[in-house]
C-alpha cells in the first residue's frame, strides 16, 4: 500500500486508460432489445404435392429420422406430416459442433433425398433460425395485381438492402412465386394418342443439363455443348411424337406454357388494404439502432421511385422498441444514482460523498471492457444488471473511506491513517467481493434459453463490482492520502447533513439496542429464528410466474379453422373476426391480419403448424387506455364464443423466452388411430374440469378426404398398372413437378398439368388409360377412369406428429384466469389417471410450464447449494474457522424471509428474476455480517468481554452497514415503482431482502456471536 500511495500518479494514470478504453467500448458495443439466443435447431421441409399425411409420413419422414436420429449432437428430433408435406426440426445440443452437425445433417439429406418418389421435391434445410428482425414494413395496394406486378422491383429491392453491412437476409410474405407451367389439353391429347408420360419424356429431355464431355483436334481441346431452348416462347417448340401423316406434334398443338403464380401461402391485409410483408433480417452481433439509420435511408431512396398507387407503412422497427426500453431504463438508472449520491452525501462528508460518488461511473465504464469478449451486448438485462450494481459497487468505497476518514479521526497522519485504514478492512472488501461473485458467477451456467437470456445480467454485476473493488482500493485511498495531505491544518471532522442523526443512531444502538439484546442472546435468537420461519410460510400465499407479459401494445390471435378451410375463407372470417373487435372496442390504433403462414417472428412464437386453415390477427391497442393483458382478459373468451368452430388464442409479447402451455402431455403409441383415439378421451376429460379453458391437439380437427377406390380386377384383366392410373391422377389435379427451367437470370419451377374441364377437382369421365391388352390387329382400348374407379367421402387426421421417431400426439390444456394454482395440481392428477388407462404400448411424456418449473428450481436450488458452499469456503479461510460461516450465512436465510415478506405485500409474482434476486442475495447481505464479525474478532484483543467486543464493534460498523444497505436499496426502489414488470419482482426481492437482512443482522448477528462464543468456550473447557 505503501508504494501505491508513492506511485499514486501511475495509479491515476492507469485509471484514466482504463476509463477511456470503457468510454471506447460503450460506444462499440451493440445495442438491442433482449440478448441473442442461439438457438440451435436445423429445420428440414419438403414438399410432396398431393401425398396424404401418411404417405408423406412413409416416404419423407420416416427415412429422414431414421438417418438423423443416427447422428450424435442431436438432442430432440421433432417432425409433423402433413397433406403435401413434411417437416422435421432437429434440436442439437448446447455444447455441440453445430457447424459439424448441421453438415453432417446435409449429407444425411442428400443420401435419403435419393431414395424419395419422383413426385417429392428438393428438401431445403434451414439452420440460420436466429436472425433478428431489425424492421418490418407493409407495402399496399388496392387491388392485389398491383402488388403483385412489383416482383421485379422487389429484386431490386432485396439486393440493395441486402447489400447494408449488418443485413442479413429479406422476409418477403405475401408474394406468390412463379412457376412455368405446361397446359396441356385432354382433348388433344386423345386425338393425337399421346400419353401424358411421353410428353414428361420430352418435356425432361429438353430441361436436363446435357454434359457431353470435351474433343481433342490438331492439339486443341474443344469443350463440346448442346443448344437448349433458354427462352420461354420456345418451349411450346418441343416436339412430342408424329401424326398419322409424320408430321412431328409439338407442346403447341397439345397445349400452352405460360408463366403462372404459385398458390400464395399467405394473404396479408393491412387497415383494410391489400398488403406485402417486407421484413428485415440482421447479422448476429450487429448495432440495431445505426443499422435501422442506414436502413431508412435505403429504403426512402427505393420507395420514392415506387408508382403513386403503392404506399410502404413502417409495421415494426426493433429501435423503436429500443429507444423506449432504454429511455425507461436510462431514467430508472439516473434516479438510483441520484437517489444514491443523495443517500452518500447525508451519511458521509461532502467530499467523501464526492469522492464516492465518482467511483460509480468510473466503475461501471471500466466494468463494461470485457463484455466484448464474452459475447455481451447492451440490452434491457446488462442494463439492469448495471442499476442492481449501483447500490453494490458504492459499498467498497463507502467502507474503505469510512475507515480511512475514521482513522485520521482516532489521530493517524496522512500516510499511517491510509495505509492503516485500507488495512484493517483489505480482507474484508477482497473476501466480500468474492463473496458477490461466488453468488452471481454460478447463474452463468444456468442452461437453455433461460439461462442465455439472462446471462448479461450475472456477468456486468461481476465485473462491475470487481472494477469497483480496484477502484476502493486503489484510486480512493490515493485520493483521500492527496487531500489529507495537501490540508495545511486540522479540521473538524465532518459526518455528512446527517452527521448528528448518525451519532444518535451509534450511541442508541450501541448504548441501549445491543445491551438489552445480548442480555438474553438464546432468548432473542430463538425469537428471531421463529419469526422469520414462520413469515417464510408466506412463500405458499405467493403466485408464481415465469416470465410475465411485457408492457406492449402488440396482441397477436392465432386462429385454427377446421382442416379442410380454404385460404380464402380463412382470410374472410379472420376480416370478419378483425372488424368485430373493431366495431366493440374503441382501444385498438391498428390491425393486420396474416392469413396462411402467420405473422414473421416480431411479437409471438410463429404458428406451429401452418396452412391454408390458420391465420394471426395482430391487434395494437392504446396503453393509455387499456394494457395489453386487460385486453386478453376482456376478449378472449367473447371471440371463442362468436367462432365457436376455430381453435382462438390471444397472446403478447413475454418479457423473457417463450414459455411452456400450463399443461402438456405427449401421447406416444406405434397406430396413429388408436393414438388419436386415446387423445381425444384425454382431451376430453381436461375440458371437462371446471378450471379449465381451453384445450388442443396438435393433430388439429379431422381433414376430409376422397378416397379413390381403384376396381383392381378391370385393372389386371386390362394390365393396367395402380401407378398410371395415380400418374392420371396427379397429373390432372395438382399436376407433374418437372425441375427447373433456366434463361440465364433465373430458376423458376416447371410444372406439367392436363386439363380435364374440372377447375376444381378431378372430373374422372375425361381421363383415361389405355389397356395393354388390346387385340392383335385393333387399337388398344381406352378406359375412362371413371369406369376403374370409385369414388367416395370420409374423413383423416390431418398431421401426423412424431418426437425421437415415435408416433406422439401432444395435448396442451390451458386453465381459466384466476383458476391456475388449482388447475396445476387437478391437472397432475388427471395425467396420472390418463397414463394408467392407456393401452399397453401407449405412454404419456408430461412436459409443460410445470415440468419446466421443476426443472428450472432443481437447477436454481443446485446453484444456490453452490453459492452457499463456495461463501462458506470464503469465510472459512478468512476467519480459520468452521463454525463462523455458519453464522455469518444465517443472514442469508434473513434475508430470504424479507424477499419472500416484499413479494407477499407488493404482490409481485415468484417469478424467474425474482427467483435470481433471491439467489443473488446471498453474497450481498453477508458483506455486512462479514464486516461486522471481523471488527468484533479484532475487538476482542481489545477488550476484556465478547459482549463488550461486540457493543463496540457495532458502535464502530453501524454507520458503513446502515449506508451501504440504504444505497442499494436507493438503487432499486426506481425499478420497483418506474421500472418494467420484468424486473420488479427481482428488485422487490433484494430491497425487501436487504431491508429486512439489515434491520436484524444489526441484531441477530451479535447474538448468534455471543451464543456460538459460549459453545465454543465450553468446548475449549472441556
């Protein structure tokens, strides 16, 4: 200490560095809304036009799992077969190679695609699942060609904002796709003889790449090539067959091929406009709010040369989200430094107080420097983390100025007053300081999304307070040896605005408190450990939360028609749905709905299973006027009751991951049938508890089909095979996929299709086959299809779900508002009850918000063991001793009881945060134990009595711990009544806990002393 007070300039020196290489980070560092997730999943989709779930499931999936479930990395592999596709989401481990793999993934597609029906097209993987969306736009039209007519322009406009460092991709819904398309007629397919078969042969002839290889002459190598068509007019020039005359019979006299739109998957509208969704996609780690700036002025270039009958709305931009989020968190964050410095200077000095007070910015800009490196970003967590450690940080420097200034009083110069003041409390500040890390390090490794998004908030507290440690025992003691020094004669000493109330506080609780106390140590201990037993039972009275909903404008309502709903009436009863709520409620500023595919990932978790039956209407409200909440609570059950048919829920923005239904249980058994059939039973006595809402099966409703029953004697009499007459089929109702077709600027899909007059369906008397078993000399004969086929209706299950391979129905119960503390446990009952009903070979997987919660409070309750466990090692060293930490710990069950009192009063949830308040707890209130036990261990070579020790090291202590508690509690009192509904319950959690923590560590602690100093001294007699 001695040499640092000599070399004090370099100290003030290495501070300054230190304070512009944070300023320098700051400004580097990223800002966004919530911390990136990682989420490693690989999605897999396919298309199979036409194929019924089971037949998508038999030729798509079950070969791609079979393969994938093979491969190690992989944790869960989920799949859902549906009519005309399949998709399979692989979810790796968190400690994986996802590089490695997703590669190996690839392959596994490449193998199994080989062995897929003709019919099936190309799977496509995604694993880029990540992105944020930094903006979303609606582009709008009255009429739904004029958008459509924009496809060129989007081109371009993809290519410009893609081409902005930090985008990384364009979300474009809305949009159908082009695709050539061969028309062929039936007509004339008859009188020319031709098959459908042979013009694929041709059609495919003409599109295959024609690779024949190089030719060696005079010494030169010459590439060989064939000419290909590459214009689309010349398509229609490919030749078929010969008439009866030889006369070559192209696609034009069998048909056109013209340049079609693809079946839209979705069908967005806007405030009554047709609309284009423009969402987009940014790289991971990049600055939202700089790359909005550049995107805005992109995108007014582009729009600007748009017709005048286009308009482009802003829908969304995650800096607006930002900049609200962090003028919140900036204003909570400038009331607890000033609520802090206020709390300094009434407690300390003026320019202790100053002094102080700088080494809160200073440690917090020197604490931001590592953040960088571990993948820390600024977001509403790491800013939080920042106010929790505002009332921490002070602590160190409040305790090591106390002691400097309180040694200068007892008589030390400059030099001895510091070194001695630093020394007496070094251990300490260190043994505290480790104490705060031991507590929040071990929720870093706190697993899954939970623990990614929470992960800032641990790491800025520590290297936060660390910063503030250096800065106690560096920068302060330097300073204050300056100030002494330079003084040219004795003052006063100076004891803050408070000075006079802080001496009355030490002589009563020195003079009357602690006497009265440890007359009657057992007495007293016991009384308080009752008392704080019996306040702990209030944790029963307490509701818990996991995440609670944010405080935004956006309700999203995903609707689930009955299958078999077209695209069309989907989108109109949704309109329907959006002008009902419209027409009752005067609180909604702006809707969308989003007909098909859903919303992009702005608000809500994306539609699980999406199709021409499903859609989201996005609702913004007015929270001057009602909350997002009230809104859910008002209308959820009046939109169930006006579209009694569809499966309606309303939902909003969660502060925190997306959470798990109250109730899920996965049925898993080898007959689909059977399985629906023991799902449905099961759904229905979930809907028949009272508390219960609602209730869904991922399997969806019933999808009515045609089944087409082939007469399979005509068939052979005539050898005609079951494959041409579904190629008939096929071809004539969703027609033949026939690759690609390339002009040199781009790849569009080719599809070949026979009219047979029906627009929609299949209209069997015009489609024929022709019998193999003719005459020698005649013709062949011509069946009509509808004299080999039957015709009839029922109905099917319209998904077929699978978990790791295995055929599983997942049923989700949701319970009425008000009814959740009674519906969890029925509902365990009720699982129970289903699991043992179940036939032999069928079994019940529960999942679900009650499963995740008991995940998630074993892991917490193993990493609070570990805090404890590593607290009581620190202790243990400091003080040479095993029975010390004990007592010294005890605070921490104090201070649980007052978090678990302040829920209970403030009515705040036991949610995931304040769950972490509680844990985090731990190495904060046993600073003030810490501080308070030492000076009494030092006391006692002073000082005839451990009573005595322990009335004087109160009198000396009492100050620091009064102050350092007030500051933290200063600091996150804002949070409690400005702060968002995230954070409260964690920040009534630590006020409450320290409040109570302080009052009876002053108390308790010296009691606990004086009780354990006995035991040990009869041990020691005997």
């Amino acid at each position: 200490m001695k040499k640092l007070i000599e070399y004090r300039k370099m100290v003030w020196v290495l501070v300054a560095i230190l304070i512009f290489t944070g300023i320098f980070t700051y400004v580097q560092l990223p800002k966004r809304e919530i911390p990136e997730i990682n989420v490693n999943v690989a999605s897999i989709s396919t298309a199979f036009p036409g194929a019924n779930p089971e037949e998508v499931e038999r030729a798509v999936t079950n070969p791609l799992e079979e393969e994938l479930l093979s491969l190690d990395g992989i944790e869960e592999l989920t799949s859902s077969s549906t009519t005309g596709f399949g998709t399979v989401t692989a979810t790796l481990g968190s400690n994986v190679d996802t590089d490695k793999v997703n590669g190996e993934i690839q392959q596994v597609i490449a193998d199994v695609s080989r062995g897929f029906p003709d019919q099936v097209e190309e799977p496509t993987l995604n694993t880029d699942l990540s992105t944020s969306a930094v903006a979303s736009y609606h582009i709008l039209a009255e009429h739904q060609e004029d958008l459509t007519d924009l496809r060129s322009t989007l081109d371009e406009w993809e290519e410009q904002l893609t081409s902005i460092p930090g985008v990384d991709s364009l979300l474009i819904k809305g949009l159908p796709e082009q695709q050539v398309t061969f028309n062929l007629d039936n007509d004339a397919l008859e009188e020319y003889q031709i098959a459908a078969p042979q013009v694929i042969e041709a059609i495919n002839g003409e599109l295959s790449p024609a690779a024949i290889g190089t030719e060696q002459r005079d010494s030169t190598i010459y590439q060989l090539s064939f000419e290909k068509y590459s214009d689309l007019d010349q398509l229609e020039e490919i030749a078929v067959s010969t008439d009866e005359e030889g006369n070559p019979v192209s696609i034009s006299d069998l048909g056109e091929v013209t340049l079609e739109e693809q079946e839209v998957s979705d069908d967005i509208s806007y405030e009554g406009k047709n609309a284009l969704s423009l969402t987009v996609l940014a790289e991971k780690g990049v600055n939202i709010s700089s790359l909005q700036e550049n995107i805005t002025e992109e995108l007014s270039s582009l729009e600007s040369e748009l017709p005048s009958n286009i308009t482009v709305e802003q829908f969304y931009t995650q800096s607006t989200v930002i900049d609200e989020v962090y003028s919140n968190l900036i204003s909570s964050f400038a009331i607890s430094l000033l609520a802090v410095v206020v709390i300094m200077i009434l407690g300390l000095p003026l320019s202790s107080a100053i002094l102080v007070a700088f080494a809160i910015p200073i440690s917090i800009i020197i604490g931001l420097i590592p953040l960088p490196y571990i993948g820390v970003d600024l977001n509403q967590i790491s800013v939080i983390g920042i106010i929790i450690a505002i009332g921490i940080l002070v602590d160190d420097a409040i305790v090591i100025n106390d002691n400097i200034q309180r040694r200068f009083q007892l008589g030390d110069g400059p030099l001895e007053g510091t070194i001695n003041g630093v020394m007496e409390v070094r251990k300490s500040i260190i043994t505290s300081t480790l104490m705060i890390i031991f507590s929040f390090f071990p929720l870093t490794f706190i697993s899954g999304t939970n623990g990614e998004f929470i992960r800032a908030l641990p790491s800025v507290l520590i290297f936060t307070v660390i910063a503030s440690t250096f800065i106690s025992l560096t920068l302060i003691p330097t300073v204050q040896y300056t100030r002494k020094v330079s003084k040219k004669k004795k003052n006063n000493p100076k004891t803050g605005l408070l000075g006079n109330l802080f001496n009355g506080l030490e002589k009563g609780y020195a003079d009357r408190v602690l006497p009265a106390v440890t007359k009657k140590p057992i007495r007293t201990g016991v009384i308080g450990l009752v008392a704080c037993i019996l306040l702990s039972l209030l944790v029963l009275r307490i509701p818990f939360e996991f995440f609670p909903a944010a405080d935004r404008p956006e309700v999203t309502i995903s609707v689930e028609f009955p299958q078999g709903t077209t695209l069309e009436d989907s989108k109109e009863e949704l309109e329907n749905m959006e002008q009902f709520i419209l027409d009752n409620e005067d609180s909604v500023t702006e809707t969308a709905v989003y007909t098909g595919e859903g919303l992009p990932n702005l608000f809500s978790q994306p539609l699980s299973q999406a199709g021409d039956n499903t859609g989201q209407l996005l609702v913004r409200i007015d929270r001057e006027v009602t909350s997002a909440t009230e809104f859910i609570s008002e209308w959820e059950e009046p939109i169930r009751e006006e579209y009694a048919g569809a499966e309606i829920f309303l939902d909003t923005i969660v502060s925190g991951p997306p959470s798990s239904p109250p109730v899920e249980l996965k049925l898993q058994g080898p007959d689909i049938e059977e399985l629906a059939n023991q799902a449905e039973q099961a759904k229905s006595q979930f809907e028949e508890l009272s508390e219960t809402e609602i209730v869904t099966l991922d399997i969806g409703t019933l999808q009515p089909i045609v089944n087409y029953i082939p007469d399979r004697e005509l068939l052979a009499e005539n050898e005609i095979s079951v494959d041409t007459v579904t190629s008939q089929l096929q071809i004539a109702n969703t027609g033949v996929p026939l690759g690609t077709f390339d002009d040199g600027q781009e790849r569009l899909p080719v599809k070949i299709i026979v009219d047979d007059g029906e627009q929609d369906g299949i209209n069997l008397s015009e489609l024929s086959v022709t019998s193999s078993n003719g005459s020698n000399n005649g013709p062949p004969e011509i069946l009509q299809l509808d004299e080999v086929i039957d015709r009839e209706e029922s109905e099917q299950i319209g998904t077929i779900p699978h978990l790791d391979g295995e055929r599983t129905i997942t049923l989700e119960a949701y319970p009425k508002e008000g009814e959740e503390e009674n519906f969890t446990p029925k509902g365990e009952e009720l699982r129970e009850s289903i699991s043992e009903e179940l036939p032999e070979g069928y079994t019940v997987i529960e999942t679900g918000q009650s499963d995740a919660q008991s995940e998630f409070f074993v892991e917490v309750s193993k990493l609070f063991v570990i805090v404890l466990f590593l607290i009581y090692i620190t202790i243990a060293l400091q003080f040479n001793s095993l029975t010390m930490p004990l007592l010294i710990t005890s605070s921490v069950f104090i201070a649980i009881t007052g978090a678990i009192i302040g829920l209970f009063i403030s009515r705040e949830p036991l949610s995931f945060l304040a769950v972490l308040g509680i844990v985090s707890l731990s190495g904060v209130v046993v600073r003030n134990s810490v501080i308070l036990i030492e000076f009494i261990e030092q006391n006692k070579q002073n000082y005839s009595s451990t009573v005595e020790s322990v009335i004087e090291a109160g009198r000396a202590r009492i100050r620091p711990i009064v102050l350092t508690s007030l500051t933290s509690i200063a600091a996150l009192t804002p949070i409690i009544f400005t702060g968002d509904v995230l954070f409260r319950p964690l920040a009534v959690s630590i006020v409450f806990g320290l409040m109570f923590s302080s009052l009876l560590t002053l108390i308790l602690v010296p009691v606990f002393y004086i009780i354990l100093d006995r035991i040990r001294s009869k041990w020691a007699d005997n």
